[in-house]
C-alpha cells in the first residue's frame, strides 16, 4: 500500500511512523510533514489546506489510504473531496467535522441524544453572556465557539476573569461563545476508531493543557501527556464507550452525518460518572505521541478493519509512556522562529518533530510547539525519569518545558 499522511506536526510525525511500520505498506508520503520526518517517508510540498492539490496528488500516484491529521483540514472538507474522487481516506466529513469546529453544534447533539455534558448556554452578544454570567455559579467555562487549535477555552475562578474572556472572545466579529457549566473530577482523553456505529476505543491518556507546572498559565495545544492511566480502569472505559462515545455515533448516524476516523473525546470522571467536556474530530496531540507508542497491532490493519466495520482486537505494549512537549518560550502567546536546536546522538527517548526546520545545515524551532519527547517505563515514575533526563539534554535558548508532566493527578483543579 502506499500511504499519504496529511499535516505538518507531531501527531502527524507518529502516524507516518506507525504507518511506516505496517507489513502492509510499502512507501509512505507526508504533505507538506516536517524536517523530523525525512527518513520515515516522502516530504510532499504541498500545504495541508490545498485539499484540491492534495487529492490530485493522490490521484496521479495512486495512493490508497490517506490519513489525516489536523481539525482544520477536515473543516476545510478534505474528506468530502477525495470521497467525490473515490479515493480511500480516514477522517469525518466537514459536516461530522463539525462536533470540534462548532462547540455549539456538539452541544446541541450532545443533548440531542442523551451524552451526559454540563449545562450550557450559547451566545453571539456581549450583554446577553454577561447577563447569563449574572445568574450562574463561579468557576464557569467559557468556549469560543469555533476551531482554536486546543486553545480558546477559558476556566474562569473568577467573574471578573470570565468577564475578561468573554470581552476578548467578542472582539472578533461574528464570534459565537459557549458559557458550560464548570466539571470538577479528573481529566482523561478517550480516543476511538470509528465508522459509523462501529467504535474501536485505544488506550486512554492524560493531558496536561496548561503551559506551566501545577496546571498554571494559560490554555494551550497540550504541554504533554502519558499512557496508560492507572485511575481510568476498564470499567470507566466501558461506561465512556457506552455512555458518551456510542450513543454520539449512533445520534449523528440517525442525524444523517455518520462520523468515520478519530473521535476524541474529552473526558471528565466525576462523583456522578463521566462527563463529556469536548469532541474532536481527529487524534490528539501530543496524545498521538504518547498513546500511538505503546500499540503493538498493525496500525494500518486496524484502520482497514474499522473502514469495513469488523471488530478488531487491539494489543498493547504494557509499559508506560511520557512525552514531554517542548514548546517556544513565549507560547501559546506567540513562536519562536530560527532559534537553534542542538539535539544529542545518544538519547533514549523517540524524538518526534512538532514545528522543526532545517536552515543553513542547522536544526531550528519553526513553531509555538516544537518537539515531543518520549520515553517508556515499566512504572509511571521510570519513563518520567527517562523523558526528563533527555529533555535536559537538548538545548535550545528559546524553549521551555513542564516539568511535571505524569503528576497532574496529584493536582487540585482549583489551582489553576
């Protein structure tokens, strides 16, 4: 088989990886992919968003998967346009996109069908959320409306920071705001393979958004993750899949949209059970890095068997994963660009490439997050040790890194 993977960043980096190494494929292609991944595949440099060139790319070398990576692509209608083709690709359509480019949209299904969620409000004025901030308990979430890259979502301790978000969030025209009620418990990400009804869950991760230790400072992509989750046991996996996962498969097949690829679903486990925070439409990032790492079955395979909807039995490799992301100093405020990365030859660590660029035989940042690194462990604590005894190694004056990446379980929420 011959394989295009579509994006430029770490997750995209680990699919190729996996892809490369199926017994079913024999080259693998990456547009426009990364510097990181020369050796794993063909770089094709053509945008992630020229879905129009990217599918007669596919055409005229005749590919015969096509994966994809990034929410914005499938939004754009990637899928839509290579299934008008006939070409083979594994993602939802820009309709299914719509349970992560439209959080009012997932909202409304969510309720639509019975996916337990909190309460929410949707708004596309200013006085009318401050007037429904008036009426509600504090912290309170509040979630612009459309795709922000993991970021755009603010949990406010305090009215007067719920009101600062809400300002900010209407100073972009035509935005639309979110205000959902406040989940306490503990934060999971759940993803599946999914066609139509048929739901193939991976093992679950656990994120760390905020940039800095202690869940402090602002919102981002994701600061990095582990895997497996010693407190999500198969019980609380099988209630997600049966309470959130496949009632909104089933929802969205009834409502004429079926939802085929990565579902990701933002978890919260609550005294109550589990509740949905968000939807996406597509893998993780960096929970690729961290879940992708420890599959043992065929990557390829299984997402064949999921597109002819046939149960598949996955096999993991037991061991505990760590990716640490190391990200541009200033983000997710802005990047860095240019800065030289000195990477050592002798780390144990897998290297992933997340905003990377050769310039004058120098390897350099070219993004807000700019590698994951990780390590295995037999324990939790062992492949912390390894992730962070790598990262210090690698030096770059305009980078910075959580340094407590594994520990958020031992986190209040009310630290934030």
């Amino acid at each position: 088989m011959r394989v295009l993977i579509v994006g430029k960043g770490g997750r995209e980096h680990v699919l190729a990886w996996k892809a490369k190494q199926s017994k079913l494929v024999t080259e693998v292609f990456i547009a426009p992919g990364n510097i990181g991944m020369k050796d794993i595949g063909t770089l094709v440099e053509i945008r992630e968003e020229k879905i129009f060139e990217l599918a007669n790319f596919a055409q005229k070398n005749s590919i015969d998967l096509t994966i994809v990576g990034p929410e914005n692509v499938l939004a754009l209608g990637i899928v839509d346009e290579f299934e008008k083709r006939g070409l083979k690709i594994f993602g939802p359509t820009k309709e299914a996109a719509k349970i992560e480019s439209s959080k009012d949209f997932a909202k409304k299904l969510m309720k639509k069908y019975g996916v337990p969620t909190g309460s929410y409000q949707t708004f596309d004025n200013l006085l009318e959320a401050k007037k429904y901030l008036d009426t509600q308990t504090i912290p309170i979430v509040i979630k612009e409306d459309g795709l922000k890259a993991g970021k755009g979502v603010t949990v406010a301790f305090s009215k007067e920071e719920a009101i600062e978000a809400l300002e900010i969030a209407f100073d972009i025209p035509n935005n639309k705001v979110v205000i959902e009620e406040y989940l306490d418990g503990f934060e999971f990400s759940i993803i599946a393979l999914a066609n139509g009804e048929t739901v193939i869950p991976l093992e679950v991760a656990q994120d760390h958004k905020r940039a800095f230790d202690n869940d402090l400072g602002p919102n981002t992509g994701g600061m990095g993750v582990y895997s497996p989750v010693d407190k999500i046991d198969k019980n609380i996996v099988n209630e997600t899949v049966e309470k959130i996962l496949k009632p909104m498969l089933a929802g969205m097949k009834k409502d004429g949209i079926p939802f085929k690829g990565f579902l990701f679903g933002g978890v919260m486990l609550t005294n109550t059970g589990v509740k949905t925070i968000e939807f996406n439409a597509r893998f993780g990032d960096p929970e690729a890095e961290g879940i992708l790492p420890r599959l043992k079955t065929d990557f390829i395979q299984v997402i064949l068997d999921v597109l002819q909807d046939k149960k598949t039995k996955l096999e993991w490799d037991k061991r505990y994963t760590v990716a640490v992301v190391m990200a541009s100093k200033n983000y997710p405020k802005s990047s860095t660009i240019g800065s030289t990365i000195e990477i050592p030859s002798n780390l144990e660590s897998m290297i992933f490439h997340m905003g990377t660029k050769i310039e004058n035989d120098e390897l350099q940042t070219n993004g807000g997050r700019v590698l994951s690194v990780v390590s295995f462990g037999e324990t939790l604590e062992d492949a912390k040790s390894k992730a962070y005894s790598d990262v210090n190694k690698i030096k770059c004056k305009e980078m910075f890194f959580r340094n407590d990446i594994g520990s958020k379980m031992c986190y209040n929420n009310k630290n934030k």
